[in-house]
C-alpha cells in the first residue's frame, strides 16, 4: 500500500481552531506537512474574535514535532483571504494544500430569515472559499501543483428545514468547484468536496446526543488526507463521510424524452402527458462539463 506522505507540503486549514479543521491539520501535520491554522475564534453564529483557538492548535502540532503557524484573519473579506494565503507563502514560500472548512450557523425558518442572517453566513461559507481559494489557486497555479478541498453538506444536497442560508452556500460551493475543476486540469491543481457528517460546534444541538458521541472528526479526516494527497487525481467529486462510511455524490442527469422535432413548440398537455419519463433518474447520465450535455441534443440539431 502507498503511503500517503505531505513532507515538503504547505497545507492552509481553515476554521481549524477546533473540530474538523483541528483533525486536519493536526494530521497533516503528522504527516509532515506544514501548516496554516486559521481560525478567527468566533462563537457558533460568527460573532467575536479570539486568538486562542489558532494559538492552541499551533502549540499542539509543535508539541508533537510538527511545522505550524497560526492566522486569525476573517475568511469572508478579501483581504482576509489574502492575509491568509500570505501567511503561508511568507512562513514556508507557497501552497500545496488549502481546505476550506470554516462555518458559522444562523438558523431561521425561511420567512424568518433576515437578510443580515442571510448575508453572513453565504460570507463565511460561500464569499470566504471564494476569497482564500483565489489567492491560494493563483499561487498553486505557478507552481503546477494544488489540492483543494470544498466542505458541503448534506442540508445543501439534500434540504434540511430552517437552514436555507446555509444550504444554498453549501450547494454553491459545488458549482464552484465545478468550475475549479476544469480551470484547474492543465496546472495539476484537483478540488474536491468533502461531506461531513461529525460531532462539532455547528451539530452539537442538531445531531442526537448518542449519534453525537460516537461521530468523531476522525473518522472525516482519513478521506480529505487522501484528496488532499499526490496520489488523488480525480477532481470534482463529492464525497460523503461519517463513521468509517463513505460514498459519492453527484448531479445526474436522467435519460428524458424528446418531444417533437426540435422545430415545433411542445404544449403544457404533452409535457404533462409525459412528466413521468421526465422526472424519471432511471439510467442516469453523468455530465462532466456543460458541453457534454448538449450530445443529447443530438437528434434534434
């Protein structure tokens, strides 16, 4: 079996004050990557500011002989993102490794949701991988290596009541990395999507209490290690994690139906007479990229 080593590797975590960010960035350090501790040291909801949590975590990966720095910045500000892209390249001169793991909660039911609870929570999850990754993308351009890790969740796959901010972000990130991907191939640099499900800050009130016990982040962060790796050459896949489970999801496509000629209108009656073979997943299609798509119109071109 390959061994999976990070030695040479500049990895940035952030978010990584506690829980998953933590796991991962102690292990990479294990593994001999040197790591960027981000972690602005907020409550839940991203309020506040608190240098220990970064700090703590930096003196732990040094306690067991491991390369570190810390870095409090804000990831939902472009010069925050900036801040902390450059705090790895002026400590170890680069980026190998950045994931994206920071989150806040602000939970309303939908009618509820005020525009501020909107705005902060698409600004840490969807804003923030947008302003660490582009700095961070650029200089993994340049250097013809990266690996990039997005955190989705199962509220943005799949819905989850009372988290319509959350979720859209987390289906965002998709798209970017969608996106990432393509722009990404000819510079080895691969972006992939974790989804966690694990005990921490943000599920500690959502996950029953003996679910939570047992859903350590431990058991999230053999997969992103492995993303995070020289030997991962996909990119663009969705992957689920939780108690040593672990699975793929994706956006798939089902065979359909063409209705006409491709010359005449169809009518609201014919695409109620064939809903059915519309909303029908038998046999689904994968897409890679948008112009894959257009082969299914093949016949009516």
């Amino acid at each position: 079996m390959s061994k999976i080593d990070f030695t040479g590797r500049v990895a940035i975590v952030t978010g990584a004050g506690a829980g998953l960010g933590r796991q991962y960035a102690l292990e990479l350090a294990k593994r001999g990557a040197k790591v960027v501790v981000n972690d602005l040291g907020g409550t839940r909801d991203g309020v506040g500011h608190d240098d220990a949590a970064a700090n703590k975590v930096v003196e732990e990966i040094k306690a067991l002989g491991g390369e570190a720095v810390p870095n409090h910045d804000n990831v939902a500000t472009v010069k925050g993102g900036e801040n902390i892209v450059k705090t790895a390249i002026d400590a170890f001169g680069k980026v190998d490794i950045l994931i994206n793991n920071a989150g806040i909660l602000r939970d309303k039911s939908f009618t509820k949701m005020e525009e501020e609870n909107w705005e902060s929570v698409m600004g840490v999850h969807l804003k923030g991988a947008y302003c660490v990754t582009r700095p961070a993308f650029e200089n993994m351009r340049a250097n013809g290596y990266g690996r990039i890790i997005m955190t989705t969740s199962g509220a943005g796959l799949f819905g989850n009541f009372g988290q319509s901010n959350y979720a859209a972000a987390k289906m965002g990130l998709i798209g970017l990395t969608n996106v990432l991907k393509l722009e990404g191939e000819k510079y080895n640099v691969k972006t992939n999507v974790i989804v966690p499900v694990a005990a921490s800050r943000l599920t500690e009130d959502v996950l029953p209490p003996e679910f939570f016990e047992k859903m350590k982040p431990d058991f999230i962060a053999p997969a992103v290690l492995y993303m995070c790796s020289e030997q991962c050459q996909d990119s663009g896949m969705i992957i689920n994690a939780t108690l040593g489970y672990f699975s793929r999801s994706a956006v798939m496509t089902g065979p359909g139906v063409i209705i006409g000629d491709g010359t005449k209108i169809p009518s609201p009656e014919e695409i109620l007479e064939n809903w059915d073979k519309i909303k029908s997943l038998e046999n689904p299609k994968y897409f890679n990229q948008l112009p894959e798509m257009f082969g299914v119109l093949g016949p009516l071109l």
